[in-house]
C-alpha cells in the first residue's frame, strides 16, 4: 500500500482508533487485511483522479466517498476482531 494513503487511512481512523498508523502496521502482513487496504488505496486513488477532473461528477465523488467510508468501518470491525486490539 501506498505509504501516502495509508497515512490517509490512519488520519481517517484516528478518531476511533487512537494510535491507528501504529495499530494498522501489523495487520499488514494479514491477507484479508491488506485485501481492504488494496480496494481502500483503488478506491481513494480514483477519487482523488476525480476530484482534481475539469469536470466535477459530483454523483460519482459522493459514492466514493461513501464507498471509502463503508470500507474504513469494515476495517474498523476486522481490527477490533482481531487478538490483541
């Protein structure tokens, strides 16, 4: 995952869970995990791409951003299912 956004993840996730770029380290070498950050990194790439478009499709950067907010709760559940946290 793109050190950028995962910085990017774990600002989003920070308010609730603190600590979060340290708490998201080592879930990285978790397959399911890093298969959630993979979409998170398409889906925040994509959105960025159409954020900075001349044309503004405004319906497409609501459902990415909902779709990125869906993906940060699931995140948030595998976490706190997980030993340890």
């Amino acid at each position: 995952m793109d050190a950028d956004i995962l910085a990017e993840l774990a600002g989003q996730l920070e308010p609730l869970l603190p600590n979060a770029a340290e708490r998201l380290s080592p879930l990285l070498p978790d397959k399911r995990f890093r298969e959630m950050c993979s979409e998170y990194e398409a889906g925040a790439r994509c959105l960025k791409r159409l954020e900075q478009s001349r044309e503004k499709a405004t319906d497409r950067i609501e459902e990415y951003v909902q779709l990125l907010a869906d993906l940060r709760q699931e995140m948030l559940r595998y976490i706190h299912n997980q030993p340890g946290y």
